[in-house]
C-alpha cells in the first residue's frame, strides 16, 4: 500500500478492509482525525479516531451525492465512537442541518401515516395496533373503555347541505369529541361517519360521563353557525371492562370490546338516537336525559 499524503491510504483493488469490513477500493477517505493525525499511533483511542474519520468522510461522500440516510448512518457510528476520544470530531453544520431535515420529514411522515386526512384524528390503522398495545401493556388501573360513536342520519346532512358541508360537519365533530378526554385516551375514525373513543385507565361510571358529555357537546353545539337549519346529533356505544378482565385478556380483547361497542352501538339508535348506551350488570341502558327511554333488549352476543 502507497502512501498518498499524510493519513491517506492508497486503495488496493479487490481487498476488505478486517478493521472497518469496507472494500479498499471505496473513494479515498482520510484513514486518521485531524486532531491526531501528527501523533504516534497510541492504540485502541488511535483506532476509534481512524474509524471515526473513516465515517465522517464516507457519511460527508454520500450527503454529496444526496445519499442522506446512508450517511445518517454512517454519522451514528461515528457518534458512538467519540467516547474514545479526547476531542470530538468535526461534524459539518451543513450535514448537521441536513441529519436535522430528515428528523424532521421522518417524523411528519410517520405523523401523516397516522392520521386521517379529513379530520386529522387517528385513523383505522393507528386504532387497531394501539389497542393492541394498550390491553398488552395492561395499564389500566380502573379497567378499559371503548365508545364506537357514529353520527344521526348523516346522509340526510349530505343529501340535503352537500359534501362539503358534510366534511365540515365530520371535522367540527372530531373537535368535540376530544375535548376533554384523559391523558392516554384518544379520538380515530372508525370508517365513514363512526369513530372510536379509547379510554384506558377508567372505571365505567367515568366512562359513562365521558361518553355523555361528548354526546352532549354535540348535540348543543351551534350548528347553525356553519349553515342555517343544521342540527347534527350522535349516539354512541359504550363496551367497558374491568381492570381484572383487561389484565387477563388476549390482543383480542380489544377487537371483541370493538364488537359490543357496535352492538350497543345498535340499541343506541333503536332506543331513539342522540344516546349513550352502555352495560350495567349484562342489561343494556341508556346514559344522561335518554335513560327514560325504553332501551332496546341487548343481545346475548355481549351479555356477560
């Protein structure tokens, strides 16, 4: 091997590196830091400054050629070696701000893969791999709560105000529904005009209140500010589970409180919509001003 420079090692085709695993015939890189370049070879701190130099300047290659994962990584590895050293190596504040970029898009990507794009609730896919993980981390001190929350005749609101009115009406909703919910809980669409409130760590009577008063805010807020004659309502069904069946419980767990939700979902609307419906002892009943009403027979399907 012929020594170019100082701390520039002449490429040997076909060969591999044993230290640092990269082919010797990579594009020329400055095998030694800056800082040490002059110095004795001292051992392993010597090593670590070699290595670390070989990433800066291979992470430095690929960001000028806008490979900028690639030389993220190869920025890490150079990280991890700095404890090796007295002085820290120099790190561009261009490539700084460019690692800084793709933070920052990686993060608003992940965020839109997310969300819904109408409502910027959570959508489907968030909903079903965080319920998973809420009944697998079993945090729920007070139990679990799921309310599937569908709005009233929703097509006569499109029919008669138009789409665009709808989609107003569908974000103006997703607002309300969050309002005041607990730390942990959270608000994503279900599909068309259902969503789905996750509650973790509550017992059912707080479940039932939060569930009333989102029903409740709906139904009171000034519709008619967005257009003359518009009244918009929601029912809502209501599947809690104790802390000591949540403990126990499967992944499943999670999809069979998603399947008594709609059904209560279903008694709700049979019982006159604009109502919370909820279990109490395996009999269905109704929360807040509807439970005068005649509530529907709940199926066994979800009588426990």
């Amino acid at each position: 091997m012929a020594a170019l420079g100082r701390g520039v090692a002449e490429p040997e085709p076909a060969q591999r590196d044993r230290a640092t695993g990269w082919w010797r015939n990579e594009p020329t890189v400055p095998l030694r830091h800056p800082a040490i370049a002059d110095e004795p070879d001292s051992g392993p701190p010597a090593d670590a400054a070699n290595l670390v130099s070989l990433h800066e300047s291979i992470a430095a290659l690929l960001a000028s050629r806008g490979q900028y994962r690639q030389a993220y990584q190869h920025l890490r590895s150079a990280l991890d070696l700095m404890s090796e050293l007295s002085a820290p190596p120099q790190i561009p504040e261009q490539f700084r701000r460019e690692v800084d970029r793709l933070r920052r898009e990686h993060a608003e990507a992940h965020e839109q893969s997310i969300r819904d794009s109408l409502t910027a609730s959570y959508n489907r896919r968030y909903l079903d791999q965080k319920l998973v993980e809420v009944v697998a981390e079993r945090r729920t001190a007070d139990g679990l709560a799921v309310a599937l929350v569908d709005l009233d005749w929703f097509k006569q609101v499109n029919d008669t105000f138009g789409h665009l009115v709808g989609d107003r009406v569908l974000q103006r909703v997703v607002d309300l529904l969050q309002e005041g919910l607990p730390d942990g809980a959270f608000c994503a669409r279900y599909g068309g005009e259902e969503f789905v409130l996750v509650l973790p760590g509550v017992d059912r009577p707080a479940a039932v209140a939060l569930a009333e008063a989102a029903r409740a805010r709906v139904e009171t807020f000034a519709w008619s500010s967005l257009v003359l004659g518009l009244r918009v309502t929601i029912s809502i069904g209501l599947s809690h589970e104790p802390a000591q069946q949540v403990a126990h419980n499967t992944p499943q767990s999670g999809e069979r409180q998603l399947r008594e939700a709609d059904t209560l979902l279903y008694t709700a609307k049979q019982s006159g919509r604009n109502a919370v419906a909820y279990l109490l002892d395996g009999k269905a009943h109704l929360a807040g001003p509807a439970a005068g009403r005649r509530a529907v027979t709940t199926p066994r399907a979800v009588t426990r």
